[in-house]
C-alpha cells in the first residue's frame, strides 16, 4: 500500500482497513474508523491490533476504505454503479457534477462519491437496472473500498478523478430525491377500500422536480395509460409540478394503443391544477 496514496485523501474522511478481498478488518469497524493519519501509522508499522472474543491480535491490512455517512463535516455516500446498464439509468436521471470517482477496472464498473451538508443525510438503497447489475447508493455504515487497494480480480482500485485533482461534488437536488423516492415508504391508510383520490390524499411525499418527476414516470407500468381515469390522474399531476411536463406525459401515453395526436395537449389546457397533485405519481409507482 502506497502511504502516498494516503496521504491525498481529506484529512476528515473516516477510513476502513481492509483484507484482500474488500473486506473490512475488525468487528466494529463501522462505529471505529481511522483517520487519514492514523492510518499511514498502521501501515508504516505494518499491522493492526484488534480485539476479539479470544483476545486482541495482529492482522496487516492490504487496503483502505471510505466509511460513509456523517462525517465531522459532511454526509458522504457512494454511487456505485455495478455494470454499463447502471451507467446508462444514471445518465438518463440527468447531469452529475464532476466529483471524486474511482473503478476497480471491470467493464462498466465506476463509484462517485457525493457529499450533503452535515444537517442532511439519504438512506442506503440498491435498484436493479439488468440481470446481474445494480445500481447501489451507499450511505451510512457502508464503505467504499479505495485505490490502490488490492482488488481481487483486476489486481487494484484506480483512480478516475482522485481527490487530488477534484472535490468531492454536493449532490445536485434531483439525485437526492431520486434516492427519496427508492427508499419511500408511504404511511398505509387504515381502510384499502377507500377511494383512490382518498388515499393519495394522504400519502406525505416530498416536493417533485421535474426531472424527479420523468424518474417517476418511468416506474409506472404502462397499463395505467390504458385506464382513462390513471392516465387522466397522471396528467394532471404532471401539471400540478409543472406545465413543461406535457412532453412527457404524452411520450409516457404512447405506450397506450388508445394514444391518439394532440390528445394530451387538449386535455392538458383543461386541467386546472385542483384536485389531484404529485403524491397521485408516488402513489402509482410505488403500488405497481
């Protein structure tokens, strides 16, 4: 392990020791990260001494990793996309600012990292984008495995953007309500046999961007646009977040052998924002 490589990193960032094969060193490693500092030394002596059921021993590290969460100035997380299809889902959620980034050299493999303000955190989630690939949020106690760190098919982690040459990035609005909306769970209502318009009613979502909203769209199924009364409800909570949204709805109405031309447009002027707003999407996405 090179103490170089080290020695670029914030001074801040909570670090894991890891073996060989990505895996965190110690029982508790979460709650007992090292600092950039403490962990030069550990490897300068060339072992760790760690404590177990048996008593303490020695184990030498042959990596690092970034601990993620709150920090003593940020909240931290990983990107960490598992595969081209992962690459392709986030592009399409919209523009990532450039930021500290890193592979281990596998087709498709990438991870970002992101910072919010120490007030501000996201949960942990992973969402499937093809057979064997994922797309994975790491927050808190989760780590990210980091160069030159040995990886156990490639060799090593590289660097693509080091913390050297770029900051660490504050994660734009749209990527954090993406991530609110993977990991919403809304509040059952007490009687499923309301009505529909009743239970969204209830649902407590968080405030929609547009982009947010074409990510929503994109997890309704497409028989919803089949059922007048659905595909109403979600025109008319596209406009309720706002009026640039009619390009999408009609691409998403598309999918519908009952998609007429000019449809969408005409029965756009006449939604009149009353009625039915953004929780109508999440509720749609989130019981399909």
């Amino acid at each position: 392990m090179r103490l170089s490589s080290i020695n670029i990193l914030p001074p801040h960032w909570p670090l894991t020791l890891v073996n060989g094969k990505k895996q965190p060193l110690g029982k508790n490693w979460q709650r007992n990260p090292y600092t950039p500092s403490q962990a030069i030394a550990i490897f300068q002596q060339g072992y760790v001494t760690l404590g177990g059921e048996k008593g303490s021993y020695r184990v030498k590290p042959l990596g690092i990793g970034i601990l993620c969460g709150h920090n003593s100035k940020e909240f931290l997380f990983a990107i960490d996309c598992d595969g081209i299809s992962a690459h392709r889902s986030l592009q399409r959620l919209g523009q990532l600012p450039p930021t500290v980034s890193f592979t281990s050299g596998r087709p498709g493999r990438c991870q970002y990292l992101y910072k919010l303000p120490s007030h501000k955190q996201i949960k942990s989630c992973k969402v499937t984008t093809a057979p064997g690939e994922v797309l994975e949020i790491r927050g808190s106690h989760h780590q990210s495995v980091l160069p030159p760190s040995p990886h156990p098919i490639t060799g090593q982690y590289r660097w693509v953007n080091s913390p050297a040459d770029v900051e660490v990035a504050i994660a734009p609005q749209w990527l954090v309500q993406w991530i609110d909306l993977q990991t919403y769970k809304p509040s059952k209502p007490k009687n499923n046999r309301k009505p529909f318009h009743q239970n969204v009613s209830k649902l407590d979502t968080p405030s929609t961007s547009e982009e947010a909203a074409v990510a929503l769209l994109d997890l309704i199924p497409s028989y919803y646009a089949d059922d007048y009364d659905s595909w109403i409800k979600v025109g008319m909570a596209l406009k309720s977040i706002s009026p640039v949204l009619l390009e999408a709805w009609d691409r998403w109405s598309r999918q519908s052998k009952k998609w007429k031309p000019g449809e969408c447009a005409y029965k756009w002027r006449t939604f009149n924002g009353v009625g039915i707003s953004e929780r109508t999407l999440y509720w749609l996405a989130q019981n399909s």
